[in-house]
C-alpha cells in the first residue's frame, strides 16, 4: 500500500511554551504578545519577582511588528535621552543569548549611516562627537573608507547622490527577532507566567480613575496593573478609556529577496536616498524604508513606496538590480509627533502605557522590557525611560529625534 | 496604490497627493486664552480612527488644492460624503 506523503514526518517539536486559559485574576495584566510585552514580562519576572503575571495577546505570539521588522540593532542616536535608552538595550542585547540560555542570532556586523551632502557630513560627524560623549561607539569614514568595510556599495563619484562618508557603529548589528521573542516566551513560561494568545482586550474596569482588570474576548480580567504594549493598536485600546495619545498608525512596508550567497557584509542605512539594507544569515537581503504616509491599521502599503525605496537600494548596490523580491509586508506602526517613544505613567491609577516606538522598536526591545518593567513595579519612570513621558508633549520638552536620527530609525 | 478621487481632477494615482491628516483641525480662536493642555492638544494630539477617518489629502501634482474624503483605515476604501458605497479604494 502507498504511503501517504508527508506520513514520516517528524513529530512536532516540544512548544516552547504552553497555551494556558486565562485565569481570573493576575498581578499584573500586560496587553501584547509582541517583543516588548514579552520583554517587559520577563525583567518583570527577573528582576521584581513578579510572576503571578499574564501576557495577553490578540493575535498568535509576536506575530504583529516583531515578525515583520528589518531585526537591525543600533545605539547611535544623537540625543542623550536617545542615546542613554538605545545603548542600555544594546548593552541588554549583548548579553542576552546566554541570559536566555537560547540562540538568537545576534551578529554584531556593524552599521554603516551614509551621508550624501555637505550638511549631512556635518551632522553624522556631530553625531560621531555625541555618541563618543555618551560611551557609544562611532567612528566617521570617509568614502574609501566605507568601500573598504562594504566592497559592495557604489561609492564612485557618478551617483545621483554620491556616498561622501558615513558613520559607523561596529557593535550594531542584527538579530533573528522570532528567536528573540520565542527565547522570552519559552523563559517566561518556565518561571510560570501565562501567555495566552487569541486573547484581545476589548476594554477596562475601573473604579474612578483606578484600572481593575481588563474585559477580554476571553473574558473579564481582574488585575493589579495593566500595563500597555500594543504598539499600532493602542489607540483602540486607550479610546476605550478616554486616553488620547499622540500618536498615528501607519503601514511601514518592508521587503526580502530570495536566498543569495552572503554578499553584504554589514548593515547599510540611508536617510537621503532612504533605504537600509542588511543580509539576514539565511541569506535573504532585508529591505526597508519610511512609512506610508497615511494613516491605516491595514497591515499593508503601496506599492510606489516599495519602488521607491528599490530604485535607492539599486543605486546603491548595483549588482542589487539582478536580485528578485521574494515577499513584501507591512506592519502598523505608531508614530509620535517627535519621532520619539512613549513610555510611563498614565492619568490613570495602575494603568502604564508603552507606545509610539513607531519605526525603531525592535532594536529596543530589552531595554524597553527593563525600563518598562521598572515602571510597572515601582509605579515611577526609571531614569533612562522618565523624559519619555506623555507629558513631554504638554510641557515642551521633546525629544526630538526626527531631525536627529533622520528618517530611517 | 490608492486611487483618490479628486473633487476638481477626478480619481487620480495615490502619487499625486500629499496627505494632511485628520480633517476639521481648527486653529484656536483665541491663541493667547489657550491653556498648555490644550494647545497641545492643538498641536500634537490627532485622532487615530481604526475604521472610517475623516481626512485631508492635498492634489499636490494635479490642481493644488485641499479636499475632505472619508477613507476606511483597515480597507483603504474611500467613501463620498454621506454614502456607504466605496467610490475608490
């Protein structure tokens, strides 16, 4: 008799973690199954010995923006509140394999910022100056330099938009984000934390101003805090209350080609032409560019916006032109007015929201889970997170990190 | 790629548009009587509707000119002013 094809499949592996049911009453209720509620839970766990916890999800595990960004990890903001968040997370990320005790694929490759114009040498050199200030690696290289470390990229002077130089961060680097999310979840679900997944918080009680628990599509919730991780979605959770935000959702797009031989070396990011580039280990170069300019929660883009940022990588990397586009994304990301994340307390007693990473959040996740952790325990900003509050925006003092970090985050 | 109908040029590519945002923005009456809060408001806080969005969009390479549409943020659908039928998507 035939066999039946695919019958002498494996078994599937061990679950790294379990699906438990809800139960009816946590210490803390954190709303998003992504990277930075699984790191939250996790610091929360470790470091505030916090476990009688939930992660809810509405989706499946880190299936929103942490499996759908360009896994590039880098600290060289200019600002120092920037700068003090980003490097806390690298220094988190240069640790973290063995923390988790769990491959992540953290190759620290190097990060290359092109600079095409005049005023651009000038502010990626300030930004050189600020990050050393800060104990962060940077370097400036001109243009031989830069073809030095990237063979690849065209650095003649024929370009529309010549490479004049550019800023590098030797420790930055990628990471393979599933691996990172799976590594939180399977130590979470050790120490006894619930992750329930196809879980969408659908509103809140409260008494007064005071949160109580959280009203599921599993049912009603009763917890000590609620803590917010919901990136693209938190508006809808925070209409719920009143809460107005300040932040958009929009699509921002991101691409791969198919499998090539590894042919790029480092990560390559532009803001004047607008693309970054990296080659993820599988061999797949990873695409991404700006936002969509509108706003939407449809967890896709235009097409123009793609074409766009392939004619910049094209000229970038001529031999590019010979690859093909495997699959485009997108995922909903929301933006501040300053380019800058939201993370802290709210008017609402036991309620802490953490949004408004917009295009940046990956790249922060262990540093978001420490601070925001810290947040939720002592009910108060860890130092490194208290100027991202939401009342920046009332009292003036931004961090604005739009026209210091350019476009690409 | 939206096609955006125009109320002056017609349906037109997504291309020649620039986006303005939520519509019915007003600048304050009265500047100096505004507290913080509320100027903040005015300056930073937008709704962020999942669902249909009244928006502005600008034919910035077509006629130049500002219009209202009412767009559904989860679709892309864009609806004529009280209607519920798509005119484009």
């Amino acid at each position: 008799m035939p066999r039946t094809p695919g019958a002498d499949l494996p078994d599937h592996p061990d679950w790294l973690w379990n699906s438990p049911e809800p139960k009816s009453s946590y210490d803390v209720v954190i709303v998003g199954g992504g990277g930075h509620g699984l790191a939250t839970a996790y610091y929360l766990a470790v470091n505030h010995g916090i476990t009688n916890m939930a992660v809810l999800e509405s989706g499946w595990l880190a299936g929103g923006n942490m499996a759908r960004n360009t896994t590039i990890i880098r600290s060289n903001y200019l600002w120092d509140e920037s700068a003090g968040l980003y490097e806390h997370a690298m220094k988190l990320w240069e640790g973290l394999e063995d923390e988790l005790d769990y491959p992540l694929l953290f190759s620290q490759r190097g990060v290359l910022n092109l600079a095409h114009s005049l005023q651009e040498v000038r502010d990626s050199k300030r930004r050189v100056g600020a990050n050393r200030l800060n104990g962060i690696d940077a370097e400036w290289l001109d243009a031989d330099q830069v073809a030095e470390i990237c063979p690849i990229l065209n650095t003649s002077e024929d370009l529309r938009y010549p490479v004049l130089g550019a800023t590098w961060q030797p420790r930055a680097g990628i990471a393979k984000h599933d691996h990172v999310a799976w590594g939180f979840a399977r130590a979470l679900d050790r120490m006894g934390v619930d992750l329930v997944q196809n879980c969408q918080v659908t509103g809140f009680d409260r008494i007064g101003d005071r949160i109580t628990g959280v009203r599921t599509t599993r049912g009603d919730i009763a917890a000590g805090k609620v803590a917010l991780a919901a990136a693209g979605s938190t508006s809808v959770l925070a209409d719920e209350l009143g809460l107005a935000l300040p932040i958009q959702s929009h699509p921002l797009q991101a691409l791969v080609s198919e499998l090539l031989e590894p042919v790029h070396p480092t990560v390559v990011m532009s803001n004047a032409v607008h693309v970054y580039v990296s080659q993820a280990h599988k061999g797949e170069l990873v695409l991404g560019a700006g936002i969509d300019s509108y706003n939407s929660y449809g967890q896709r883009g235009s097409f123009h916006t793609i074409e766009r940022e392939l004619t910049a990588a094209v000229e970038l990397f001529p031999m590019f032109a010979r690859a093909h586009v495997l699959r485009t994304w997108a995922g909903v990301v929301d933006v501040t007015p300053d380019a800058s994340a939201i993370m802290g307390l709210t008017p609402f007693e036991n309620l802490y929201v953490n949004c408004g990473w917009g295009t940046g959040g990956f790249k922060a996740t262990p540093g978001v889970g420490w601070c925001y952790a810290h947040t939720i325990a002592h009910d108060e900003p860890h130092q490194l997170n208290a100027p991202f509050n939401l009342d920046r925006f009332t009292t003036g003092a931004l961090v604005d990190e739009h026209g210091a970090a350019g476009v690409a985050h | 790629m939206m096609l955006i109908p125009c109320p002056w040029c017609g349906p037109r590519n997504e291309t020649e548009f620039h986006y303005g945002g939520q519509a019915d923005v007003s600048y304050p009456a009265d500047p100096q009587a505004v507290s913080d809060v509320d100027w903040a408001r005015f300056l930073f806080f937008r709704a962020n509707t999942k669902g249909i969005f009244t928006e502005r969009w600008n034919h910035q390479a077509g006629c130049r000119r500002w219009f209202t549409v009412r767009r559904d943020t989860t679709t892309n659908e864009i609806f004529h002013d009280d209607s519920h039928e798509a005119v484009t998507r």
